[in-house]
C-alpha cells in the first residue's frame, strides 16, 4: 500500500518552477492545507460543535455573515498569520488588510481568500468552498498597503479552493497547469488525485440564477434565450442547467465535465451601485486563473478578468467562465 503524492511533496517539486520561489512557498501552501483541514472538520461536523446558523453581524460587503464565515476567517489568519510566508492578508469578511503582527517575520507573499464562499448554504448542508489567490508581496515594505494588494489577476503566482463537499478536495494552480488534491481524513493529508485538469472546451450546460431573467442585459438574455430553444433552436442542441448558489461547487463541476458559469451585472445590482455580485479581487480572479490554466475561458462581459486592473480590494465585476467556446460566443454577444 503507497503513501501517494502528498500536496507539500507536490509542492515542493513545482516550486523549483516557479522563478525566485522558495521554501516559503511550500510553508504558505501547507499554511493554507492546514486551515482548509480545518475548516473542513467543522463544515463537516456542523451542528455536532454548533458553528451554524448566522452571528448578528454584517460584512464589508453589507451581507449577513454566518457564524462559519467569521470562524473560517479567524482560521484563516491563525494559520498565515505568524508563520514568516505572508506579509499582509485580505478578506471578504474584513475591510481593510490584516498585518502580520509585531515581532511576526513578514513573508514575500500577500493572501487574498473568501474563507467561506457559498456560507448561506452552509446551513442546509449543501457544498461551500474556501478561494484563495497569491501575490508577491511588494519589495522592501514593512506594511503592505491595499494599494499593494490591487494587481491585475495577471499577476497571480498562484490560486486555488477547498471545495467542501461530499469529499473536501483541493484545487491548486502555479502557472503551470490545475491539479486536485483529495482529503484522506485517515491521515490528515491532501493527496494528489487529478494533473492537468482540462475544461472540455464545449458543453451543453450553463450554470445561473435564472431567478434575475428580467434584470438581465441583452447579451445574456439572448444567450440564455438560444440555449432554451435546445434542438430546435439555433444552437441545434439542448442544454441542461444547474444552480448550486456556491461558486466554489460550480467551477469544481466544470473543470470536471464542462460547462458555462455567469454571474452577470444586471439592472437590479447597478439600480445599487453594484457592477456584479462576485468579488474581482478573491473570487474572480482566483477562479480565472484556475480555469484558464485548465484551458477554459474567463471573462467580464468582453473582457479578460485577468486583466483588469483593480481599483478597490472589494470591487464586484459581472463573471463568466467555463468551456472555451462557450465563453467566447456570450463574450461575442457583447460586441455585437
Ligand atoms: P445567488 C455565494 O454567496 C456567491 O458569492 C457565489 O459563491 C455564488 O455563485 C453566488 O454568490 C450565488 O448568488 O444570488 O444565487 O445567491
């Protein structure tokens, strides 16, 4: 009976490949492994050590935050915080950075995480899912500022999640491909179970809270529209649609069989001042790095996420991703 490939032994091969990383890189990602374990012991245990329902409290973001989200979040930072590998943390659970503390090592690398993305489903026991996304931490600066922090997605050294679901697998790209790590709760060890995951760059499945259908622009209606006229309409196939309301869920569906992911602006979030729901800075870009290394296309309405250059650590976008040629046609509407 083998061992297998464990992440940090993972890691510690691909590191020699990423240029200038050092061990630091390894300890940030067991850093990282060791609060998703975590996090995923609780999601797991739920009412058993009463870490569900909400807190009375809101986030940056003006949404009602769980007890889970405040939980994974101090996790979070108690697993990065002293260890010498980071140098300041953002959140979508706080506003501003947190700074290693006094007397800490600051490290070379800047962390960005939405400890628990999909927190409202937490409660009805459906998959939730930490993102994470890292950057190198600006040269000879004792505190970095959020300034430091809004880079274009381009400049990710690395992104990944922790998919809590009915297996805790987590996901990781260095630049060099997209490879899955499977919980095995026996021994406490992420172990590589996918390489070079590849989106299909076709599907027949999109993925969207049709709930929105009046708010939506006319690109996405009209695509939304074709895809409902299935066989007999101009996409000459059917598709099949699936909602999950846990980002996290969905992209882990589509670097596995395929398939189109949106969350458009629409009339309802800008009537708020809102470009999109999801986060550019800790969803978006994280997720857009993952997909595009697994050959997949991600974009804001016509535009690579990777390439906006962020003005705010909050800033919402609208977000499609997915198979390529899916991605492409919706991005095609908008330039019509
Ligand atoms: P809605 C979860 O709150 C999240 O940020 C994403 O994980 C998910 O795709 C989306 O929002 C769900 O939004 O409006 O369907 O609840």
């Amino acid at each position: 009976m083998r061992i297998g490939t464990t992440l940090t032994s993972y890691i510690l091969r691909k590191q020699r490949d990423i240029e200038g990383a050092s061990g630091t890189f390894t300890g940030l990602l067991n850093d990282i492994a060791v609060a998703c374990k975590k996090i995923a012991d609780l999601v797991n245990k739920g009412d058993l050590v009463n870490v569900l329902g909400s807190v009375d409290a809101t986030n940056v973001q003006g949404e009602q935050q769980k007890k889970l989200d405040v939980i994974s979040n101090q996790l979070m930072i108690e697993a990065l915080e002293g260890n010498g590998h980071i140098a300041a943390l953002a959140s979508e659970e706080m506003e501003d950075l947190h700074h290693v503390p006094d007397g800490a090592r600051r490290g070379r690398y800047l962390l960005l995480c939405d400890p628990l993305d999909g927190s409202s489903n937490v409660d009805v026991n459906v998959s939730v899912g930490t993102i994470f996304s890292i950057l190198r931490a600006p040269e000879g600066v004792e505190a970095p500022q959020i300034a430091d922090f809004l880079k274009p997605g381009v400049e990710q050294i690395a992104a990944g999640y922790c998919l809590y679901g009915p297996s805790t697998m987590l996901v990781l790209t260095t630049g060099d491909g997209v490879s899955a790590f499977t919980l095995d709760r026996d021994f406490g060890e992420f172990l590589l179970t996918k390489e070079n995951i590849t989106i299909p760059a076709d599907t027949a499945e999109f993925a969207i809270n049709a709930s929105n259908q009046r708010f939506w622009e006319p690109p996405v209606a009209r695509y939304i529209e074709e895809c409902l006229q299935g066989a007999d309409g101009p996409r000459g196939k059917n598709f099949n649609m699936r909602w999950v309301a846990s980002m996290v869920a969905e992209v882990h569906r589509i670097l596995t069989r395929g398939g189109i992911f949106m969350y458009p602006g629409d009339k309802r979030l800008k009537a708020v001042g809102k470009a999109g729901k999801l986060r550019l800075m800790y969803e978006a870009n994280p997720m857009a790095f993952i997909v595009e290394q697994a050959g997949g296309t991600a974009v804001c309405d016509g535009q690579r996420i990777m390439e906006i250059q962020p003005d705010e650590l909050h800033q919402r976008i609208p977000v499609m991703l997915g198979s390529r040629n899916e991605v492409e046609r919706l991005a095609s509407y908008f330039q019509t």
